[in-house]
C-alpha cells in the first residue's frame, strides 16, 4: 500500500506569515492528494485536493503543489490567520492512509 | 457537501463487553467506507476498508477477530469492538466516499466515536 511521509510534525507562524506542509509518497501510480483540516474535538474537514493530471491548485489563500517525477506535494497557506490553527493531514489516493500530521499554530 | 453521521458520538463500556459503532452516509450512497482510530494528538490510522457487499480489508496489525465490520448496504456501515479492553479505548472515526467518474473522489468523515472501556 502506498506510504505517505509528512513533514514537519509541527509548525508556529507569525500572523500573517505563509505556511507550508509537505508530504512525500511511494506508490507513483497515485493520482489523487488531498489534505484535511481538522480542528480540535472535530472531524477532519476537506480543504483542497489536486489529481496528477495538474501541477498546482489554488483556492483564495489555499493552495497545493504537486510534483509528480519526485513524488511529493505541499500544502501552501498565504496570509494565515489565527483561525488557520489546526491539524493538517494529507493523504494519497484510494487507500486514504494519512500522514502524520502536521500540528499548525498561528500566533496572533 | 455531503454528510455522514455516526452513532453513538460517546460510550462507556466495562472491560470484556462488546460495542457497535454505527456509521451513515445520509444523501449519497457511499460504494466504500473507511474506518480510523485516533489516539490524542495523533495521525488518524485506517483501521480498514470496506466496500460494500463485500469483506472488509483490514490493516496489517488489525485483529479482524476484535473489530468487525460489515458493511450491508451503501449508507451504513458497522463497527463492532469485541470484548472490549482499556487499551482499546480511543476515537474511532468513519468516513464514506461515493463513486466519482474518472477517478477517486472526496471521502467525508463522521463526527467520531469516542470509547471508554473501563
């Protein structure tokens, strides 16, 4: 089954500031990458996904890289705001397993 | 964006005493379902996968013998901890996923189950 990697495990910005999350897979025949959101005591919430038919998504101040020929996408977050604060999980493809998880913390 | 329900939201059980969890997709028919168990500040791990009318297919150092899942039709699936132990005491969260022309598609996940066995 495929093997995603995510990096780094936690991350403090500025207010303001830019993040970003990558996440590394095995399987090359992945074509789907979507990353979740999930708030505490709350269910992980969708906030974007990119097919490998595509380089890069964006959506407002959201956007997701993909680069296929080294097997890693990033999840880039513009202008972030203290309500940006959460975990962020990305997965590949039909197997949904999840990375590890990358614990957000915008400071004010 | 489609829902998913999951009952009960919480349960206390006693130490060798079993549990079902019940997961629903309620407006799309969900062809697979996945369940995952959540320790504190921790990465959702798949517990298993299942399609609909068909086994489950569980993860490797999954007792399939302990956490039974049927899934009879395409809005619920069931999730049955067997004589339950503290140590499995946890967040147990499903999530469905409907059929997408072309390709994978989005899954949405139920609130969470949170189990307490004592």
């Amino acid at each position: 089954g495929e093997n995603v990697e995510q990096h780094p495990s936690t991350l403090s910005v500025q207010e303001g500031d830019s993040a970003v999350i990558k996440c590394t897979y095995s399987d090359s025949a992945s074509n789907y990458f979507p990353w979740y959101k999930q708030e505490l005591g709350k269910r992980p919430q969708l906030i974007i996904d990119i097919r490998s038919n595509v380089g890069e998504k964006k959506d407002q101040r959201i956007a997701v890289t993909l680069n296929k020929t080294a097997k890693h996408f990033s999840l880039h977050i513009t202008e972030t705001q203290p309500e940006d604060s959460a975990v962020y999980f990305c997965a590949a493809n039909n197997d949904m397993r999840f990375g590890a998880g990358t614990r957000l913390t915008v400071k004010p | 964006g489609a829902v998913v329900s999951q009952h009960p939201s919480w349960v206390i059980c006693k130490s060798g005493t079993s549990v079902k969890i019940e997961c629903r997709s309620l407006d799309f028919q969900a062809t697979t379902m996945f369940w995952y168990r959540q320790f504190p500040k921790q990465s959702l791990m798949l517990m298993a996968t299942s399609n609909e009318g068909s086994k489950a297919t569980y993860e490797q150092g999954v007792e399939k013998d302990k956490f039974l899942i049927n899934h009879a039709s395409l809005t619920l699936s069931t999730l049955t901890v067997t004589s339950a132990h503290p140590e499995d005491s946890s967040f147990y969260i499903c999530s469905a996923r409907g059929r997408l022309a072309g390709g994978p598609g989005e899954q949405y996940f139920g609130p969470g189950t949170r189990l307490t066995v004592t």
